[in-house]
C-alpha cells in the first residue's frame, strides 16, 4: 500500500462520517478513528522500513483542517439536494468523446434522468438521477476518480 492510498483512505473516511474504520492486509494493518472534530490515525506495518514511518505521519496533520471544511460546505446547501456516486470509478460527463454532456448547470432534472457515466472494470454505468430539479453545481471534474458515496451534482428541487 502506497501514502497516496493510506492519504486516500483518511480522506474517505472524514468524508463517510464513519468514527473507526480498520483495514488489514497481509503485512499491513491500519486503523482510522475519528471524532470530536480531530482524525487520530494508527498505522502498523511490519514490512516496511524505518526511513518510510516520518512520511507516514505527515498524513495526520494534513486531514485534520479539512474535516470541518467539508460539514460547514453542507450546512451552507441545506435546500440542495445531493447526487451521489453508487459505485466506484472515473466519472464521465459524456457518453462519448464527441458527444455533449449529459447535464450542465442550469439544466432541468427529473427521476430516471442520465446525468453522468462512471467507468469501473471497463464497464460504462450510466447514472440516473433520483431526484428532480435543477443543476446548481457539478462537483466532480471530467475524467475524475469517484468513490462511492462521493457527491456528484447539487440540485435545487424548487
């Protein structure tokens, strides 16, 4: 497992909301506790060398400013409603290339509506939306990797 994963998997969890996740791999073992506003990360590795260890602990500092980032961006869009990703992948506003985008900002919605594709395993899923309204902001960049559960569009139901 890379820093760039272990940065990954902090992030995705201050975004879940979940308090404890813990991962276990072959010679890896990583804990992830939030709460109270603060991300208390505990990583054990047994086959890794001393010299990586400093760097690892770099990833601590970085997640704790963003946490209460992400709630007060929430509370601001209380009357939007939220897109999420189902699945993991790329996120595509295209069907293709040479097409247009499914959705644009301003752009009337309704359930069932296509308003995205997300690439995962070579598979294109196309993303319906399950709520009516209209495109306030798209989140997420062309050719950008989702997580699932990741927000995806902001939509004003009015």
């Amino acid at each position: 497992m890379e820093l760039k994963d272990i940065q990954n998997l902090i992030k995705f969890v201050a975004k879940s909301g979940a308090s404890e996740v813990k991962l276990e791999m072959e010679d890896i073992k990583i804990t992830v506790k939030t709460g109270s506003g603060k991300t208390e990360t505990t990583i054990l590795q047994s086959a890794i060398s001393p010299a990586h260890m400093p760097v690892v602990s770099q990833v601590a500092p970085q997640t704790e400013p963003a946490a209460p980032i992400a709630p007060a961006a929430v509370e601001e869009d209380t009357n939007l409603l939220t897109i999420t990703s189902p699945i993991i992948g790329t996120f595509y506003r295209k069907p293709s290339p040479d097409k247009a985008n499914f959705v644009e900002i301003g752009d009337s919605v309704s359930s069932d509506s296509v308003v995205c594709v997300i690439e995962a395993m070579k598979l294109f899923n196309e993303i319906e939306s399950e709520v009516s309204g209209k495109i306030v902001k798209i989140l997420v960049d062309d050719s950008s990797p989702v997580e699932f559960g990741q927000p995806l569009f902001l939509v004003d139901p009015s």
